[in-house]
C-alpha cells in the first residue's frame, strides 16, 4: 500500500496497515509530532497546563501556523515517522508525478522527519520551562525511541506494478465545504468570518472549526469550553 500524507491520519493508517501485515511505503509531508510522555506525565496534559492549547489567533506571530496540519499524537503511545520505518514502512517524500505505474517522489523526506523532530523538541521546551518556572519537582526526562536515528535511504521513485502496491490512501487533508453560506459570509479562504465563533449576520454562530477559538478548537479538549461560549451567547440573543 502506498500512504501519501504523514499527519494524524496518514501516520494511524500506515500503522494500523504495518500491524495487518502489509507492507507500507508512506509519502511523508512536514508534520510536528507531540512525544506521549515526557518528566512523567502525557505531554498534551503538561501543555494544556502551559497555555499551548489555548493561544488564539492573535497570539500567533506568524498566522500561516492556523493552516499547518495538526501534530502527530496517538492515543496511547507515541507516533513518528521513525517508529514507523522501524516497524517495516519504506519513508519516501512527498510525491511530484506520476508516469503510468511510476510514482517519482521530491527530496524532502530529511527535512519532513526533522520538523517532526524539531516540535518534538520544542514542545519539551516548553514543558521544561514550566516545570523550571513554577519550582516543580518533576522527574527527568526519560529516553525516547521515538528520537532514534531514521534510515534515510528513500526511494526516489515507486513501480506500483513491480511493487504489487495494491492500492493508494490519500492522507492530504480536509477542509468543510461551506458553498452554501452566503458569500459575503465567507473569507477569501472559503472559510466562515467569525469573530469568537459568532458570524457578521446576528443570530449565526459556528462551533467545530479549526482555531475558532483557541488552538484546541478543533479537536475534543476544546470543544466544550468552545461550545459553553456559543451557548451563552444564544442565550444572550434570545434574551435569556
């Protein structure tokens, strides 16, 4: 099976596939990845605690950060392109053409497993700084396999015939489609104008978007601080 995008989903695919017993070649993109544990606790629940989650648009000195793909974490464990390539997946970069059966692939695979890499490390930062600040006594760091050296030697093209590759999972991203709004309601993005979640036309609200709110906005540690905020503002309108 050929998997092209390595974000949450591209990365999930290719492992529950590696696990069935097939063999993987995973077309790897630019994705930060969260370590699962770190000085003793998830790290998602250390960077809840240092306001990571919950920076907003504005806070963002650089706004091309609200369109980058959520970073790498799976439930339960750790995830990386690394843990992957050692699990049986051939790591390529991203694809560039195609040529009848011949996928050709860019040389972008040691920059991709680096950015993964370097959010790795800055979410560490941040938690080390945390737990520096506040005088916390928190263990020390504890060895990651997901740090490990990657074998490099990619392929710079994949035969889907010679290979038996069976078929192809595209993992690129999703967006809504929002067509159906009034277009004086949508930026030039295609996504909804909001300010908090409320729409310019009185009466509209959204809930569920990325960075509605907040960083966490689009997945469930967001969700009901985002819908609580909705909830009272329908109140509001409705005179309650």
């Amino acid at each position: 099976m050929l998997v092209v995008g390595s974000a949450q989903s591209g990365c999930q695919i290719a492992e529950d596939l590696l696990a069935g017993g097939r063999r993987v070649v995973l077309a790897t993109s630019p994705v930060g990845r969260v370590p699962f544990r770190h000085r003793g606790r998830e790290t998602i629940e250390w960077l809840a605690e240092t306001g990571f989650m919950d920076q907003r648009p504005g806070d963002l000195p650089d706004p091309s950060v609200m369109r980058a793909a959520m970073p790498i974490i799976a439930p339960g464990r750790g995830l990386s392109l690394g843990a992957l390539a050692r699990a049986g997946a051939a790591l390529a970069g991203g694809p560039v053409a195609v040529d009848g059966e011949r996928v050709a692939f860019d040389g972008s695979l040691a920059a991709n497993v680096a950015a993964g890499d370097a959010f790795a490390a800055r979410a560490r930062a941040m938690v080390d700084e945390v737990i520096r600040r506040r005088g916390l006594d928190a263990p020390s760091a504890e060895p990651d396999e997901h740090d490990l050296p990657v074998d490099l030697d990619r392929p710079a093209s994949l035969d889907l015939l010679a290979q038996e590759v069976g078929g192809v999972v595209w993992c690129t991203g999703f967006t809504g489609d929002f067509s159906w709004l009034d277009p004086a309601l949508v930026g030039a993005d295609g996504r909804p104008r909001h300010a908090d979640g409320a729409a310019s036309s009185p009466g509209l609200w959204y809930l569920g978007l990325r960075w509605l709110r907040r960083r966490c906005s689009g997945i469930l540690l967001g969700f009901p601080g985002d819908a609580a905020t909705v909830a009272d503002a329908v109140r509001a309108h409705l005179g309650g």
